[in-house]
C-alpha cells in the first residue's frame, strides 16, 4: 500500500515526471520518468528497475533531446 515518505498521505497516481540529477559534475533534467506520485504533495516514487534505467541512461552519454539555461537561487537562511 502506498504512504507518501513526504506527508503520509495514501492516495497515490501513476504519471510520467522529471527530476533533475546532479551526477559527476554535471546536472541532468530526465523527462518522461514513470513514478507513483502522491495525490497529496506530489512526492514521486520510483521503482527499482525505473531507478536502475535512469541511472543507466544518464551514464550512457546519450545525447540531449535538448540543453536548457537553468537559474539558480540560493535558499536565504
Ligand atoms: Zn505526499
């Protein structure tokens, strides 16, 4: 049964998302990633084989679908 590690909500739904990865050096947007997220907050979860893929896709140097700018803020303490 799904409980969201974020808010404990339990109602989940199963959508595509992207996530931005920061692997040796470099930071990776992944789109199109199939993940249960929770219908409370959004939190996704990702299964191992998914995890796995991801993982091994952004190793392989296959080459971007596309390169984005991305601004960086620094959260203000
Ligand atoms: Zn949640």
């Amino acid at each position: 049964m799904f409980v969201c590690a974020v808010c404990r909500h339990e109602k989940s739904r199963e959508d595509n998302v992207e996530k931005v990865f920061h692997v040796d050096g470099r930071y990776v947007l992944v789109r199109g990633i199939p993940s249960t997220v929770c219908a409370r907050c959004g939190e996704p979860v990702f299964t191992r084989e998914t995890t796995e893929r991801t993982r091994a896709l952004i190793r392989s140097g296959a080459a971007p679908a596309e390169s984005t700018r991305m601004d960086t803020l620094d959260f203000a303490s």
